[in-house]
C-alpha cells in the first residue's frame, strides 16, 4: 500500500504574477490535497491582459487562461480596494490606479492625496477579493471575501504589500502592514475568500 507522501497530488496553479499574493495564497492553502505551484515557476508564464469590469470576470479570466494552459487546477485572484468617499475606486482597477508608472507605494501616495481634507468617519473603506478556481475539465467555483475598514491618514508599516500600509483596521487598531503576516490571514478579504475555496479543493 503507497504511502500518502508517495500518492502524487495533482497541481494547483496560483494564476498570479503578483508575489505579495502567492505568499499569501501558499500560506492560506496550506494543507489542501493539492501541490501548490505559483505561475512564475512556469518559464516564459503569461496572464491575459485583465480588461473586464468586475472581479469576478478578471478572476475567471485568470484561472481559465492558466488551467487551460498548463492542463491543471489553476487558481485566480482578483482584488481590490473600495473607497466610498471616492464613489468606489480604485476598486476592480487598484492594480492600475495613478497610471503605470506607480509602483504600491506611490499608488498609496496618491490615493492620500485624493482623500487630503476628508474627515476620518468619510474615509471609510474594504477590500474585496474574488477567487476564481478552475480544474482541467473546465468546471468553475468562484467565492468571495470582504473585509471593512478606514484609509489611514499617512502610511504605516512593513508588512504585506499594495494598500496594506494605508488601510487601517478599527478591530486591531493599526493598519494591515502592521499586523504580521498570520493575523492578516485570519481577518482580511483574501482569507474569507480562500477558506471557502478550500472547501471546493477537499471535495
Ligand atoms: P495578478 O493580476 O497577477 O494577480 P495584480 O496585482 O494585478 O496581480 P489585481 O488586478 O487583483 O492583481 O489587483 C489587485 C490590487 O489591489 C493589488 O495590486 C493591490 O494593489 C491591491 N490589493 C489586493 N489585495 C490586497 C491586499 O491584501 N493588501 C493590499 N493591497 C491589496
């Protein structure tokens, strides 16, 4: 009788070239009955151009393109942050925000500087986070996660990446880069979305 170790799993492909969510993602899969393997492991790996609207379209544009490609479960994420004194944006198009030219931390620089003059009970904000999963038949399971919480006044702390170091989080009273990487885990968007994707991943 094989041992489990000796069962070879079939492969779960973070369709993601961002490395501040494969951290995240690896962490959150932890334990799944999947190998995981981020896209970048792949030479030469792609992502289609996202041009959809919603969330829930770039994810699925993600992980079909990846599961079709590489013949596997393939995973994909697409997130953003919600700012309602801003109608919305940078919403579906956080990644983009300033223009190309901006890395996280000028996005964050320029998103303060969009809100300059707006009092704390106006600067109300969430993340929101789609997972996409796609297996190689083509089947599809989308969840989603969101999480509530203020844009800071100035930018605080090391860890994380993109908004983190903007977006404070009235329940631990600092923002996400403050909090260590395993306690973001527990309460962020990303978190809620993947611990209801695992599910579809335990059959
Ligand atoms: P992939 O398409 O390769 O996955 P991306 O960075 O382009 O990477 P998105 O289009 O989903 O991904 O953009 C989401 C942006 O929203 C991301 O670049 C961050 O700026 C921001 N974001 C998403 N989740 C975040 C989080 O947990 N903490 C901070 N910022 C986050």
């Amino acid at each position: 009788m094989p041992s489990a170790s000796s069962v070879s799993r079939p492969r779960l492909v973070l369709a993601t070239l961002n490395p501040g969510k494969v951290l995240e993602l690896t962490a959150l899969l932890a334990g799944v009955p999947f190998e995981v393997v981020a896209l970048a492991a792949f030479p030469g790996a792609t992502l289609p151009e996202e041009g959809a609207d919603s969330y829930r379209d770039n994810a699925l544009l993600k992980a079909r393109a990846v599961a079709r490609a590489e013949g596997a479960w393939a995973l994909g994420d697409d997130s953003g942050l919600e700012v309602d004194a801003l109608g919305g944006a940078p919403g579906v198009r956080s990644a983009r925000y300033g223009g190309p030219g901006l890395d996280d931390r000028g996005r964050c620089a320029r998103l303060l500087e969009a809100l300059a003059g707006v009092p704390a009970e106006q600067r109300t904000a969430r993340f929101r986070c789609v997972v996409a999963l796609v297996d190689p038949a083509g089947h599809e399971h989308l969840t989603e996660g969101v999480v509530e919480g203020l844009i800071a006044e100035a930018p605080s702390g090391a860890h994380g990446f993109g908004y983190d170091p903007v977006f404070y989080y009235p329940p631990r009273a600092c923002t996400f880069a403050e909090l260590a990487a395993e306690e973001k885990r527990r309460v962020d968007h990303r978190g809620r979305a993947v611990r209801a994707a695992r599910r579809v991943l335990h059959g």
